[in-house]
C-alpha cells in the first residue's frame, strides 16, 4: 500500500486511542467485551481492559511491518498490496470493536448488533476477496502441512477459501437485517465446517498430485 494509506492508517489509530483515553474517565467500571451468538452482551471487564484495546491496532501494524521486512516471501509489490489492505482492514476491525465497547455504554439504545454483523461481513468479504491473491507466507492465510509444502496446494485452497470467506461475509450482512440466535448459530457452525472442509480440501489436492507423480 502507499504511503499516504499507511500514514491515514496510523493517523486513524492513534486519534482513536486519543479519543478512548479522553473517554475512559467517565466509563463506568465494567465495560462490555463479550457478545454471544445472539449479539447480546454477555460478558463484562473492568474497563482498563479498553486501555489495551486501543492499542491493538497500533500493535498489528508494527507487527505486520516488521514481518513484512523479514519474511523474503512477501517481497514483491503486488504481493505487499495484499497483505497491506489485509492488515488495514484488520486494524480497522479492531478499531470499530474497540469503539463499539465505548459507544454501548454512552448510548445503550444503538442497535449494536447490526453494526456487529455489518462490520463482520465487510471484513469477510474483503478478506475473501484478497485470499486468492496471497502468495505463501508464514504469516497469513491457511497454512497448513499441505499448502506449505507446495505453491499449486496453496493457490487452489485460499481460491477455495476465498469463495468461502465472502460467501459467509453475505450472510452475516443479510444477517445485519435479522435477529435470531438461531440463525447465528447455524451460520457460525457452517464457517466452522466450511474451514474445517478447505483445510480437507487442499490435503485431497496434495495426494492427488503426489500421486501423479
């Protein structure tokens, strides 16, 4: 990514930990951190926990930088896009969270569960959209035995989990319009499977060209 991303990127984290801090005075003691499949809350923390979550973001770009520098795999331009539109819509993510912990306790009549399933399926969708795209690494993506051991196992599985990652972002944003614990539940249990059925699927790849050979 360029430049200018980056530096908007940065500019976006730390005016939101700016913004936690100048609120944290007047949160009350316990904060909600936890929402269940229902996207009700389901579990509080003492509200120092929001100190460290607003720097989450701040951490996964560091972090993400300086693993870009160390890891040869990733040294190529088209590649580094990838992985920098990965890691801004990662931090992103961890922003609005952070934000939705904050905003809940000063306007507790929001409909939060919609801007939960919102942002989730924005986030899958995006991801899905770019995992075709990433070349093998030791960071991101589906590593397992299989994918890194051969550069053809890799491709047709984050192919595979591409489709996969933006079909189940599509439905957590037509989820956005319903409320149903349900329904939640079932779609979560179909990402488990789906994940479960990519990492099976890129082992049925490697024996089968193992076995051409």
């Amino acid at each position: 990514m360029g430049k200018i991303s980056k530096n908007i990127m940065w500019i976006l984290s730390v005016l939101s930990y700016a913004g936690i801090i100048i609120c944290y005075p007047r949160l009350p003691e316990q904060i909600p951190t936890y929402w269940n499949l229902g996207y009700e809350i389901d579990g509080w923390s003492n509200k120092k926990i929001i100190l460290f979550l607003g720097l989450l973001p701040v951490i996964i770009l560091i972090l993400c930088d300086e693993r870009l520098k160390i890891n040869n795999r990733m040294n190529n331009k088209k590649y580094t896009k990838v992985y920098g539109i990965i890691k801004y819509a990662a931090a992103l993510l961890l922003i609005a969270f952070c934000w939705i912990s904050v905003i809940i306790v000063f306007v507790p009549y929001v409909k939060m569960e919609f801007i939960l399933r919102a942002v989730l399926g924005i986030f899958f969708i995006l991801l899905g959209n770019y995992m075709p795209a990433l070349k093998s690494n030791y960071f991101i993506g589906i590593r397992n035995r299989w994918t890194m051991s051969d550069a053809y196992v890799w491709r047709r599985t984050h192919k595979m989990g591409g489709y996969l990652f933006i079909l189940f972002g599509l439905l957590m944003a037509v989820m956005a319009f319903f409320q149903s614990a349900a329904v939640n539940r079932v779609v979560f249990e179909l990402l488990i499977i789906g994940i479960l059925g990519v990492n099976m699927y890129s082992y049925i790849i490697y024996r089968k060209i193992k076995s051409n050979l």
